[in-house]
C-alpha cells in the first residue's frame, strides 16, 4: 500500500519489489488503486483529497432532499 507519495517514487518501489502494489494518491506506476467511494461520491464537502475524482454530491444532495421532506 503507497498513500500519497510522488508518483516517481511509487514507480520505482513498484520496480523494486516482486508483489503487487496497491496506491492511494500514489500515482498510476502502481498495479492497483484504491479509490473511497466515500471521497468519490461527494458525501462531505470540506474533505476533497486532490487525487479522487468526484462523481457527485451526495452528502448535499441527501442534506437538501432530508429538508423537503
């Protein structure tokens, strides 16, 4: 598991080792990602990690939806 280091140093430990790596904000040189969906789907507003693409809002969405009701 890399969490958030430069992508040019997870591709040289993912080089250097004979298992697979697993990155977090580590860049694509390794051989899997995690991905929170959680961070993806938008459900808190105030933590946007600059490595996860947001698909939706989710958390303003259900907080809109819970005051019409």
């Amino acid at each position: 598991m890399l969490e958030a280091i430069p992508s040019d140093i997870a591709r040289e430990i993912t080089a250097a080792v004979s298992v697979p790596t697993i990155g977090i904000g580590a860049g694509v040189a390794c051989d899997g990602q995690v991905l929170v969906s959680y961070d993806m789907l938008g459900m808190d507003e105030t933590f946007k990690p600059r490595f996860v693409r947001r698909f939706a809002t989710l958390g303003a969405r259900s907080r809109t939806r819970s005051a019409r009701t």
